[in-house]
C-alpha cells in the first residue's frame, strides 16, 4: 500500500528560527566557528538506544514560540521529568475549517516519524493526536515532539552567513546523503529538501526534518502528486513531467537534484538557478529548471565540486547520479 502526502496548500513551511547570531568573524575562522565535526560511516552519530518516554502533554512545559506556519505553532518546551528540552510541533485542527485539509497529511507524516530513526534525521519522540491540550490550544491537535535544533536551520544558517566553504559543505553533504540512504532503505522519498529542512543542533549536526509532502514508496514507483513541496528546488521530471518522463521517473532521483540545488547555493550565497533581478514566480522558475543554460559555477570552486553538482543537478534523473554513487564521490569520501 501506498502513502502519500499532499500539498499543504498556500502554506509556509514551518520553520525554526536561528538563536541570537555570535560575533561577526572571519572566513579563515569560520568552519571552526559553525562546528559541524566531520563525520565517518564507521562513527555515526549516537542514536539513543532507551530514549525517554514522554507519555503526556501534560508533562511539557512550554518555553518559546520558535516558529509557525503550515496551521500550527512550534514551541521549544520543557520536559520536568527527564529535564531535557524538545521541540513541539502542534497542527490545530479546529480553527477556521483547517483541519479539513491537513488532518489526512499530518496523520501520514505521523506514521512516518513512527517509523524512522537515524542519526541523520531528526528525531520525533512522541505523536498525540487528540491528546491532552496545552494551556490555550485547541481540542482535535496533532502534536510532534521532536528533537530540539538547537541551531535553527541551514536557511538561519546561510541568512546569517551568506556562504559556507567548501570543507564544511562536504561534510554536510555527506550527512544528507547518508539520511538519504537511510529513508531510501526505509522506501521514503521525502520530496521537500531546502534549507529550512535541514536543520542543525548545537553539535553542529545536520538533520533532515519536516515529512509533510513525503511519499512510501512500495516497490516499483507509483503515482503522487508532483507538485507537492517547494517548487523552487523540485526536479525537473516533477516540474515537467511530460518532458523529462516524469511518470515512468525513479522518485529518489528528485531528493538528489534538490540537494545538488541546497549545495550549490551553500557556496554561491544565493539561489542559484535564478539570475540577479529574476522573480521567482513559477514561469520563470519553471523555465530555470526545465530549460536553463549551463550551471553558472564560482570560479575559485575545486573541479570535485563542480563535477559533484553537475552530477547532481543533470536534468534527464536517468543519467543523474544516485545517492549510492554520491557517497563515494570524491568530494565527500
């Protein structure tokens, strides 16, 4: 059986905001400043192997408003019982009629959290659907506690730095490949890799997060809806289907193109299919990515950089590279 999650239409995704920024410092300082370690296939990251039982709402006690968006508020909250902070997701499902349109997505992004665990992906500790409320929300919610980003996302990240260099977009490539690798062991395809998807704990860590518009895919691929997710980082046989056999396509091959785009914008500073002065309305994003020129790269960019977005961001998914293949590149082995 099939589970997909649809478009939350006309709705930001949500997003946790970046803590106060440190001092201003230099470029030579700068991988040393964000932390993110390096990181072997050998030495994954801990996983918590008897993670604390969180059996009510009741028992978190709110801190922070941290983000909203997409029918619901994030709050960064207080667990008393094992004195360990969390973030909670809650989707209001009464107001305003909302819950018509999210309560099916928010249940299947549940059995999703349900089934993952990686030290690529952020965690979700806990789902209360109908739960006991938190002072003021409303009866009929969905909560996630999730897995506190103390770092915020790598949108804060990029917002408040602009670029990252190339040693530090190795190792965080790496790490989403290996998320990809485990979701793709797990036959998710998660459909919405940005920026603001990927955030970062005080480790300096990166973790895939947010399942919103992802698709479980048994076996051989089946239909979905293609215009879920963000469009402006979307594969081009999800864009243009008819052109680039999007019916017949391999659905990993999307996740790979929009990191080969998450990438390339880490060391340009800017999104980069889009010209200075070009509006990212859907023609012109959808012209950029189904018909534009050759990748604009840096200069000063290593040849195993450049040749690890191209192979990324080929716009026919039959000859783009795999995340397998990805993993053994040499920018990142």
């Amino acid at each position: 059986m099939t589970l997909v999650i649809r478009e939350r239409r006309h709705k930001q995704a949500l997003r946790l905001s970046l803590p106060k920024p440190p001092p201003t410092i230099l470029s030579s300082d700068f991988p040393h400043q964000i932390h993110i370690p390096a990181v072997s296939p050998s030495t994954p990251s801990h996983v918590d192997s008897s993670p604390v039982v969180i059996k009510a709402l009741s028992d978190l006690e709110k801190q922070a408003v941290i983000g909203h968006g997409n029918g619901g508020t994030v709050y960064k909250v207080y667990h008393k019982k094992s004195r360990s902070f969390y973030a909670l997701k809650v989707l209001r499902l009464n107001e305003n009629g909302i819950g018509i349109g999210i309560r099916q997505p928010a249940a299947l992004e549940a059995e999703i959290l349900k089934r993952v665990n990686s030290p690529y992906i952020v965690k979700c500790h806990a789902v209360f659907d109908h739960g006991i409320c938190i002072e003021g929300d409303n009866g009929g919610d969905i909560s996630f506690v999730m897995e506190y980003m103390e770092g915020g996302s790598l949108h804060d990240v990029l917002r408040q730095h602009r670029r990252l260099p190339e040693e530090v977009i190795s190792v965080l490539a790496k790490r989403v490949l290996q998320g990809l690798k485990y979701l793709q062991s797990m036959h998710v395809v998660h459909r919405d890799i940005k920026p603001s998807n990927l955030l970062v704990n005080d480790k300096g860590e990166v973790k895939i997060a947010d399942f919103g518009v992802s698709h479980v895919v048994e076996g051989k691929f089946e239909g979905s809806d293609d215009n879920a997710g963000t469009c402006a980082y979307m594969s081009p046989e999800r864009v243009d289907p008819d052109r680039w056999s999007g019916a017949n396509a391999d659905e990993f091959a999307g996740d790979v193109w929009s990191m080969g785009v998450v990438m390339l914008e880490c060391l340009l500073g800017y999104f980069p299919l889009l010209g200075p002065g070009q509006k990212p309305d859907w023609a012109t994003l959808m012209c950029a990515i189904c018909f534009g020129e050759k990748l604009e790269m840096p200069e000063k960019a290593s040849s195993q950089f450049q040749n690890f977005v191209r192979r990324c961001l080929e716009k026919d998914w039959r000859k783009r590279a795999t995340v397998f293949e990805l993993l053994h590149h040499p920018f990142v082995s």
